[in-house]
C-alpha cells in the first residue's frame, strides 16, 4: 500500500527536499524549463503590492520568495511564510534569521488552518505549492478568509500538457512528479479558484506551453 498523495508522503518528501535545496531548485528549473526565477518575480509583481502591505507567502518552502516580497513591502511592510514541513519551516526561519530583515515571518502551519485572524492579509502568494497540498480546497478557503476584501491572490503552479503529441509523457511526468513533489495532476486550479472567488474575479496565464500559469485574483470587496 502507499500513501502517495497525502499529507505524510508531502511532508516526507518536502523534508527531504529541505535538506536538498540546491537539488530542488534544479528539478525546478527543469519542471519550468528554466523560467522558474523570471516566473517567481512575475507572480510577486501581479501581487500589486505597496510599501507597508502584508503578504501572505503560502506554503513558502525554504523561502525563494522572500527577497521580492521583502523588497515589494519595505520596512514598513509584513512578510508571513507558512509551511507545514519541518524541515522547509526551520529552512525558512533560517533564511528569515540570515535575512535580518524585521519583517519576516514565519512558522509552521497546514493551509488548511491558518493561524491568522480574518482579514489579516493584504495579499497571498502560493507558488508551485497548491497543485502539491493535499487538502487544497481547504487552502482555497482559507486565503479567501485571510485576504481582505479588495485584497490579492497570486498562484503561480505547473499543469499537465493540455494538447499536442507530446502529451504522450504526461503519464510518466505524472507519476514521477507525485513521488517526488507529492503532485496532483489531475486538479484544475483556476476552476477551484473561480468557485471560490467568483469567475470573473481570476485572470489566469499560461506559458512554457500551457504547462505553467499565474493566476491572479482580485478578491471581491465584499463576498
Ligand atoms: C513544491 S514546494 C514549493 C515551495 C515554495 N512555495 C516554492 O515556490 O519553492 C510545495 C510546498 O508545499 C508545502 N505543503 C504541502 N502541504 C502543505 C500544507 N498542508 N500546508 C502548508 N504547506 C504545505 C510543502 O511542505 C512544500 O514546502
């Protein structure tokens, strides 16, 4: 029997990858045919952010995307990183420490229990991270309970190749990407965002051939 695809194999293999970053990044670069930074930053720009805003950075891993958000907000801002691994939380905290910057956050949490008041945030990022979170619906309605109403979501996640011959290797891709990043293919996460948020409030892109996107919601003034 095996557990992959549950929130045991995620963490084992997420504490794994905690203590392989270099190795990470790599297979990253490879999933995102080397787009992978330039991705990052255009996810953290359709963020919008303002010096002095709070941002969530949802299942943060070791911390990639702390320098732009740090960067985006000023001193004056908030950077909370959540993670529920061990190893990728204490990573991060120590990346937080290196950082010395006042306002980074971070701790170890589910998505799907956030520790945060209603309306906490001014925005949320998730990267590469809901397409790998077991409970993600549970995520979904828990950004929308932190974001303030008028506030941002940003989700930057890879997808299977929708067309062309070379959906041919989306089974071995598959397969391969749910051991080692506890990956759930079959998920459509722009569909699962508009339920939530209503359809016309999610922009979404695609690139590296429909198999990477940005979503980007503007949360509702009220819901
Ligand atoms: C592919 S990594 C992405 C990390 C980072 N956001 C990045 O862009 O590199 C997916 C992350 O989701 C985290 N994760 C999985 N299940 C989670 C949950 N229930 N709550 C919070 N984080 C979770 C994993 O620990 C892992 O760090």
């Amino acid at each position: 029997m095996t557990d992959v695809q549950s929130q045991s194999h995620a963490d084992r293999v997420y504490d794994w990858w905690s203590r392989h970053p270099g190795l990470f990044d790599l297979f990253a670069t490879a999933a995102f045919f080397g787009r992978y930074r330039s991705l990052r930053r255009m996810a953290v720009d359709r963020l919008g952010l303002e010096r002095g805003d709070r941002v969530l950075d949802l299942a943060c891993g070791t911390g990639p995307n702390f320098p732009l958000l740090v960067e985006a907000v000023g001193s004056g801002g908030t950077v909370v990183g959540l993670d529920h691994s061990r190893g990728m939380a204490v990573a991060a905290l120590q990346r937080a420490h290196e950082a010395g910057d006042e306002s980074l956050r971070v701790a170890r949490a589910d998505a799907g229990a956030l520790p945060l008041p209603d309306d906490a945030m001014d925005a949320a990022l998730c990267t590469l991270s809901l397409s790998a979170i077991p409970d993600h619906l549970a995520a979904i309605q828990e950004l929308r309970r932190v974001v303030r109403p008028g506030g941002r979501v940003v989700v930057l996640d890879a997808q299977p190749y929708q067309s062309g011959p070379i959906r041919v290797f989306n089974p071995l891709v598959n397969r391969v990407s749910a051991l080692a990043t506890n990956w759930y293919p079959d998920r459509h996460l722009p569909t699962d965002l508009r339920a939530a948020f209503g359809a016309d409030r999610v922009d979404v892109d695609c690139h590296n051939g429909g198999t990477a996107f940005v979503a980007t919601v503007r949360v509702p003034e009220s819901l």
